[in-house]
C-alpha cells in the first residue's frame, strides 16, 4: 500500500532519508514494516504528530491537508479577538523627558 508524507522528516531507520511533504512513502526500492507504517502514521514517534497517511484522499493535497487540520498547534485558539479590545489592550511607551 501506498502512503504520502504530510510533514516533512529524516527517516532515522532508512539513514536519515529526508521526505518532504507529499513524497510517496516508503521511497521506491525500499520496503518498510507494518510495524514502522503505524509508528509513522500515529503520534508515536518522536515528533508527536502523524508523519504519513494513506493515499485514500482523492488528491494528495487533500490528504495532506486534512492530517494537518487534524493536528493543530496546542495553545492556539480558533477564536478571533475583537480589534477594540487588542487597541486596549496596548500601553502606551513610557518616554523619558531629558533633562
């Protein structure tokens, strides 16, 4: 099976080959375990996030996309804060008088 790489890494068990996002996974002429597609495509490598996913998405792009909307940033909020409360929000630079 056939898998497309989502986010870009050195593959550390294939001497640290680098795959770019929307490279074909496993590279031609190299065979990889079930064991390693799961580690790679699960948040259990040492990036913490999903490597690869399966070329089940009809378009490459979508299927990079949608692992990338899968996994968001932690901290970050969808909500917008209001202009007005940001302008407010902002002290003004204190000045120094010279003397």
């Amino acid at each position: 099976m056939a898998y497309i790489v989502v986010h870009d890494f050195y593959d550390l068990q294939d001497h640290n080959y680098s795959y770019k996002a929307g490279d074909d996974f496993p590279r031609l002429n190299h065979s990889v375990s079930e064991a390693r597609i799961a580690e790679l495509s699960s948040k259990r490598n040492r990036m913490g996030y999903p490597l690869i996913s399966d070329t089940g998405a009809s378009c490459a792009e979508c299927a990079v996309e949608a692992v990338k909307q899968a996994v968001k940033p932690v901290g970050k909020t969808d909500k917008e804060i209001p202009v007005e409360k940001v302008k407010a929000a902002r002290k003004p630079a204190r000045s120094r008088k010279k003397e």
